[in-house]
C-alpha cells in the first residue's frame, strides 16, 4: 500500500515489495548468522512480482476493499512469525531470542518500507500490531519447548492468535501505551 500512497512507479514498487515481503527474514538470517535463501529461491522474487502486477491491474479495487488488505497484512503477520520462531528454535536459539526473531522477520520489513518512504514505521505507532506478534510467537515457543502439541496443530492455533489479535485491535482501534510529555 506504500507505493500507492506514495504514487511510486512499477519498477520502484516492486523493489519497495520486494523490501517488505523479504526485509524481515533477511535480517532475521544476518543476525542469527544463517545464509539467507531469499534470493537463491526464484519464487520467492516470483511471488513478489505477481503481486506488484496484480496490485497494479487491481488498484482502484484494492484501494476500495482496504479491510482485504489488513486480512491479509494479518495473515502474513502471522505466517511470517511462526516461521521466524521455528527457524530460531531449529537454531537452539533462546527463548527471548527465538520470539524476536519471530517478531523481527514478520514486522522488519514493515519498518524498512515504511522508512524508505519517509514514514514513521507502521509498527511503532498503530494498533497492537507488534504486540499480537509477539504474543502469538511466544505461545508458539512454549507450545513447542514442552511439546503439548503437534507442530502442524500449534502452527495452525499459533497463527490463528496472532491473527485475531492483529484483527480485534484493529477493529477496535486498541493502542500500546505510548510515551507522552
């Protein structure tokens, strides 16, 4: 929706794509000192690329249906996090490192869009956004560390909290506590 607003071209909206879908993971994988497959598997470019394309030919229809959008902004938040803490837990990384890293690959490449438009990352100022990841990654975490459930189970009821969340402070309009003067 960065390149929207901002009226940028094809070309500068798939890099800008590109950043957000991808940024996340691939600080992820520098700062676990893991190599990153981003650019070594051709349908993660792929993916993003269609997505440009089909954003472009659909723009009058996406801007219409923005509650779409932030279904699916809350799907990947939560797809992306499970992912990043399973890879963190694959790398005996600790607990508080593991969520992080969650965290990190589902919103980092938020906060690098944002920033290369000039704006205040999305994650620092609306909803529960970080907040639901972080949540959804820990109870992933402990699920996992204590075995109580199949993977596939607490993938599925992982990312389904974390979705609920992002979507109920949403709805609601529920804000972190912030810093006032």
């Amino acid at each position: 929706m960065g390149g929207i607003h901002h009226k940028i071209d094809v070309v500068g909206a798939f890099f800008l794509a590109l950043a957000t879908a991808m940024g996340g993971g691939i600080i992820r994988d520098m700062i676990l000192g893991v190599e990153s497959s981003t650019f070594n598997d051709p349908y993660h470019l792929t993916t993003v690329f269609i997505g440009v394309i089909f954003t472009y030919l659909f723009i009058n229809k996406i801007k219409d249906r923005y509650q779409v959008f932030i279904c699916l902004d809350a799907l990947g938040l939560a797809v992306f996090t499970v992912i990043g803490v399973e890879k963190a837990i694959l790398l005996e990384v600790h607990f508080l490192g593991a969520i992080l890293a969650g965290t990190l690959t589902a919103t980092g490449g938020g906060v690098i869009r944002d920033t290369l438009v000039g704006e205040i990352p999305f994650i620092f100022h609306k909803e529960i956004y970080a907040a639901s990841s972080l949540l959804g990654g820990i109870m992933f975490y402990l699920v996992h560390e204590f075995n109580l459930m199949p993977l596939s189970l607490n993938i599925s009821l992982s990312a389904a909290l974390i979705f609920v969340i992002r979507l109920w402070g949403y709805k609601n309009n529920v804000q972190m506590p912030r810093f006032r003067r």
